[in-house]
C-alpha cells in the first residue's frame, strides 16, 4: 500500500525559491510526510485492514483518521485545534452521490445553497454562504465569484470540510469555512472501476478510472477518472436535456526516494437548461407543481472549467522537505435565458426579461513551502512556512431586454419568440495577490499542543464594469490583509481530546458595488471549542461550538439588484457534532446534527435581526449501512438514511420562507465478489415535496421527488 506515496506533490523546479525560504528559517509541512518519516506514535488503523491512512490517500470505512487540510501537513484529525469534518469515498459509493451537495449533507452546519439557476455549486456553511471550492489545496477560480461547472465526483478520494475561517493557509475566503476536494491518486498497482447508471427521469451516466504503472520508466504510475452523463431532470424544461462530460488525467512520478512528482488535470463542460426554479409570493414559495418553469426551451447555459495542478516534493533530509505547487485554471461560459423579474395583474403574471452573455476566466497560482521538524527549547516543532502568488482574470459581457413576455404565475406556458437585446454590462477584473504565511505546530508535551500561524496578504485589484450610464474607468483597488491563528489541543485521556480555536479570514470584495471604486475588503472572526471522542477505536463522535462574524459583507441591492451592497456586520453562532465509523463489524454510520442562529447584527440596508439566508436553525442527517457477514444473505448490504433541514429564509429581508422537511433515502447492494456489485438506491422515499436550495425570490429549486437509481460496478 506504500507504494501511493507517489501521490504526493513536491519539488524541484521550485528548489530555487525555497531554499530562500529555509535560509531565512522559513520552514514548510507538506501534506505527505516523508517515505521513512511516519511517525508511528500517531498513525492511525482503521479497522481491521492492513492499510496504513495518509492524509491524501483512501479512506477505510466511513471514519477517517488524519487530513492535511487544516494545517498542510499529514496530521492526525484528533490534533487539528478546528473542526475538520471528511466525507470518505466509500460513502460517496454507497450513497451513490452523483452532486457534491449530496455527499456534503452527511456534514453537520453544511447546506445546498443554490445552483446559480443551474450552472454551479453553492453552499452554505455555519451560515455564511460559500460559491467557490480547493482541489487538492489550491483554490478555483481566484478572480471568479463561482465555478463554471457543477462538480463531479468520478475522481473524487474523500472530500474535506474545514469549518470557520482558513485565510492564514489559503489566503482569499469566505468565513463559514472550506471545502478541500482531495483527488484519487495513481497506483503502481493496476486498478480500475466502471460504472453504468440508470435512473428515473431519464437519467443516465457512465463513470470510470483505471490506474497502473506506466511502462518504461521506474516509478511512473498514471491514472485516468472519466464521466458522462445526461440528466433531463423532473423540471418542465420542455424536452431539453442536461448533460455534463468530465476527464482527469493523473500521474505520480517518484524519480529517487526523496523526490516525489505529481500531476492532475480535470476537464469539465456542462451543456444545461437555464433554470431559476421556482418564484416565491405572498412570503411562500408554492410546491403544489415542482416541474413548473418560468423560462423558454431555447434557455441553456454551456460551461467549461479547466484545471491543471503540478507538485513536487523534494526532501533535504528527514527532518526538512519543500514543495513547489504551480496551477493553471481556465475556462468560460455562455447562456441565452429568460428571467423572472417581478409580477403584474394583480400577482397573475410573472414578468421577465431576457439576457444573454458570456464569460472567460483564466488564473495562476503559485505556492512554494517548507516544512521543518526540529527540536528548541525542549518542544517538538513542526514549522510550515510559505509564499503564495496569484493572478486571476475574467472577463464578462451581457445584453438584455427588459420587455419580454409575461408568463401567467401558476401555469406557465412557453412559447414567446426571442425579441433584440441591448448592452448591459461589460466586466473586467484583475486580481493579483501575494501571500506570505508561517504556521508551527507545537508539541507542549503532557497531552499539550499549540498552533500559531499568521499570514500576509498585498496586492491590487482592478475592476471595471462598464454600463450604459457609466465608462468612468476607476483606478486599482490596493489590497492588504493579515490573518493571525492560534489553536491550542489538551488530550486529558487517550480517546478525548479538547480543543479551543480563534482563526480570521479576509477576503477582496468581487461584487459589483453600488456607487463603490474601492470598498473595503470582508473578513472574519471564529472563536471555537470543541472535542472528539473515539467511542471504539473504530468510531468517533466530534462536538464544536462556535461563533463566527462577519464584517463588510456584500450582498445583492434590494433595488437596485444587478449589483450589490456593503450591509455591515453577520453573525453565526451554534453548536455542531458529527459521527462517523464502524459500530459493530460491517455495521457503519456517519452522521451529522447542527444548531445554528446566524443573524444580521449591523446593517444600514436590511433590518438588524433578519435570520441569514438559507441557514437552518436545527438541522440533521444520519447514514447507516449493514453488510451481512454470514449466512445465505452473505455479500448483501442494505442501508438507509434521513436528512432533516428546518425553515429557512430566502433573502435578507425575510420577505419569505421555506419549509423545512425531512426526506428519507435507502439502499440495497449485492457484492457478487470483490469484482462486481449491483445496486438500488432510493431517494425521497415519502415523495416528499420541498426546496432544497433558496437562492433569491426568484430562484429556489426544489428537491427532487421518489428517484430511483441502478448501478452496476465492475472492478479490476
């Protein structure tokens, strides 16, 4: 199983700059500890498999153990002073989540928080809403204010939630917290898996990934992860289908023992419906048709998103390794839609308008690190320290025409004819960032340990949006922030530890601010306790409570609302706990439970009070599985789960409401052998009808009715 270590990425091209870094006692923790440096006071087994858990590698079962996430070294979970919640593979297989807002709902304080009318993935964490994500530790789209594309899960190892602020690691983000998309890694052991599904509403995919060392050169292992689907979904879109494609490409290259090379590529596009959802009225969004569309079958949007990731890894000696990363992002979209705007002859009608644009991004991002382990004053020190460039770009046109046909409100029906469109907008925007943070892990000794981190971010921003009552080009916005980090870890007894946390973000504003050139940036505050309990060596139950704020918060113009408002000061407060593991052999669960008050505390705009959007007050799900050991039903699995949401408002006015609801799911699955399994999974067993993600009065998309999905797997 040591022979993944070529998973890691590290370096040599960057060799340059870090021993710049060391020089000066600027130290870096890569991800992955060294071949010989595994620290066997710290690893962890799960269950009874053989296999050793790396941060960046496979989880076995449902609880996983170590995560680099949080600090950037392979650390064991149960000494990271935050909350750090992991979805593993194998739940992702047995729940057969096909979105990523379907495997982060077995994460307490996660929500779906909107699709951006079918284009992207949005969530809402502790109350704050996030639109962007990191794969393997790199954030997308640095001048983007979301992905092109929906997220696919075909290359997908485990993916990690980091809650309350990250900005001394990450730089730019959003104060609820991270999500940490960790890749499937090449093995020089050949490997694959395919996938063919079918499901109600003519959904249909394909999904697969084989792995192997490649011929010819020693330690060379590539991988390839590959989807397509078409998904004509429950909505009356009039015939029109859904379809996205998805390849990553992989290799890990391992040229002596102390180099380590690793490369990803993932290549997406998204051929989709425009869709919006429903539209709220009278405080309510009515579900008595939940295919209802306000839009014409000519609406679509077409996304692409590429995306390259280059490491390497190079230890100097046992004790100090550097790491270069180098990613490339690029990509666009286009759309043709029409909107609803608002309602006429007495709430009847809904009027809309059309709009059709385009997009292109492109962004590069350089991280290079060192990491240190060494001895002072009689205290284990492990030292990351690192300096991070990024420059990021995109460019975005859109026409519109205000005076588009009205639809009636309860039975639209399509059919107007396209009409002329007139400018709009045209955005620029430029970011350029510089980073630099240290981060030291500190073994106080008597079950004592402290971080402390700190990191500096300058740099410019330009932005110019161009409408038909302005082309007044405003200068560069200068940006600078520091983001301080302290954490403290008490293990009292060997299965609990305790921890306490205060972290900060910052984030440049990348809204389109109303009568704004340069508005100050958004940043962060969470102040956390929390524990984790290893009920079994097998099973673990973490608690947290938290309150995070939020300063100079952008949201959307209640006007004016193609752009957005400084509102002042959020709140989010709550207590969380999250379980995960093996009860009894073949009997896992993970589980997850939230209780959330998340409020405007200042504000000149919205009402002091108003709940935030989306963010339930109580919230929960639990997943469980049996795999039957003996007998006649040997090789059978059933599980079964439920996920509660409550009430939640849909803007920060509070001018409306949706309901919540609790949707039960299950599954049955025989494992033919270690090769091959045939699956059913049922979602929304009840055929209960309700809105899973609030986004605005006019977009709210509702969860989908009783589904059925097939799945047959074939494995190497």
């Amino acid at each position: 199983m040591t022979t993944d270590r070529s998973s890691c990425t590290n370096t040599r091209p960057g060799l340059a700059i870090a021993l710049l870094l060391a020089s000066t006692t600027v130290v870096h923790a890569q991800s992955n500890p060294v071949q010989d440096e595994v620290v066997l006071s710290e690893l962890s087994v799960t269950g009874t498999g053989p296999a050793v858990e790396r941060a960046d590698g496979p989880v076995v079962g449902y609880r996983a153990t170590r995560s680099a996430t949080a600090t950037r070294t392979d650390t064991p979970l149960r000494d990271t002073p935050q909350s750090v919640q992991v979805v593993p593979r194998e739940v992702l297989v047995d729940q057969q989540d096909i979105r990523l807002s379907d495997a982060l709902q077995n994460v307490s304080s996660v929500q779906p928080g909107g699709t951006i009318q079918g284009r992207s993935d949005t969530f809402i964490i502790r109350g704050f809403r996030t639109q962007t994500y990191a794969i393997d530790g790199v954030l997308l789209n640095q001048a983007g204010t979301f992905s092109t594309v929906t997220r696919d899960l075909a290359d997908v190892e485990r993916i990690e939630v980091l809650k309350g602020p990250a900005s001394v690691l990450y730089g730019r983000g959003d104060p609820g917290g991270l999500i940490n998309i960790v890749s499937r890694q090449p093995t020089l052991v050949p490997s694959g898996d395919i996938n063919l599904q079918a499901g109600s509403f003519g959904f249909r995919r394909v999904q697969g990934s084989v792995s192997s060392a490649i011929e010819g050169v020693e330690g060379l292992a590539g991988r390839v992860s590959f989807a397509g689907q078409s998904d004509p979904t429950f909505r009356n879109f009039g015939g029109r289908d859904n379809s996205r494609t998805f390849v990553a490409p992989a290799f890990t290259w391992n040229p002596s023992p102390d180099t380590r090379v690793s490369f990803l590529g993932e290549f997406t596009r998204l051929d989709t419906q425009y869709d919006e959802g429903l539209v709220a009225l009278n405080g309510r969004v009515p579900l008595d048709n939940i295919a209802r569309y306000y839009g014409e079958p000519f609406s679509r949007y077409n996304g692409t998103a590429n995306f390259g990731l280059l490491k390497v890894e190079h230890d100097l000696n046992e004790n100090i390794t550097l790491r270069e990363v180098l990613n490339a992002q690029w990509g666009g979209f286009n759309f043709l839609a029409t909107r609803a705007t608002g309602f006429a002859s007495r709430n009847t009608l809904v009027t809309r308008r059309e709009t059709a644009g385009y997009s292109t991004y492109a962004t590069v991002d350089s991280q290079t690190e060192v990491v240190a382990k060494f001895d002072l004053l009689g205290f284990r020190h492990t030292v990351l320290a690192g300096v991070e460039y990024s420059n990021g770009y995109r460019h975005s046109y859109t026409t519109q025409s205000t005076n588009y046909p009205s639809v009636s409100f309860l039975n639209p029906v399509p059919g107007s004819a396209l009409v002329g469109l007139q400018f709009q907008s045209d955005l620029k925007q430029k970011n350029e960032l510089n980073g630099l943070y240290v981060q030291d892990q500190i073994d106080l000794g008597l079950g004592l340990q402290l971080l402390v981190g700190v990191r500096y971010d300058t740099g410019t921003q330009y932005y110019f949006n161009r409408v038909p009552t302005s082309r007044t080009m405003p200068p560069d916005q200068q940006l600078s922030g520091t983001s301080p980090r302290v954490g403290l870890v008490y293990r009292p007894v060997e299965p609990l530890t305790l921890y306490a946390s205060y972290a900060t973000s910052f984030k440049p504003q990348i809204d389109n601010v109303l009568n704004a050139t340069n508005p100050p940036p958004e940043t962060g505050e969470l102040y956390e306790i929390g524990s984790r309990l290893d009920l079994t060596p097998d099973l673990t139950l973490s608690a947290a409570a938290f309150r995070i704020i939020r300063n100079n918060v952008s949201a959307t113009d209640p006007v004016n609302t193609g752009f957005s408002v400084i509102t002042g000061q959020q709140r989010s407060e709550g207590v969380e706990a999250d379980l995960a593991g093996q009860i009894l052999p073949g009997w896992k669960v993970i589980g997850a439970v939230s209780f959330l008050d998340a409020r405007i505390t200042k504000d000149t705009t919205f009402a002091v009070g108003n709940r935030l959007v989306g963010a339930p007050a109580f919230s929960g799900s639990i997943w469980s599985t049996y795999q039957f050991q003996e007998g006649f039903l040997l090789g059978w699995n059933v599980g079964a789960g439920i996920t509660y949401v409550g009430r939640r408002t849909g803007d920060l006015n509070n001018s409306y409401t949706v309901g919540g609801y609790a949707r039960l799911d299950a599954a049955v699955f025989y494992d033919f052998n270690e090769h091959a399994r045939f699956s059913i999974n049922l979602r929304n067993l009840t055929d209960r009808r309700y809105i899973e993600q609030p986004f605005n009065q006019f977009n709210n998309l509702p969860g989908a009715p009783l589904s059925v999905l097939a799945t047959i797997t074939a494995r190497l």
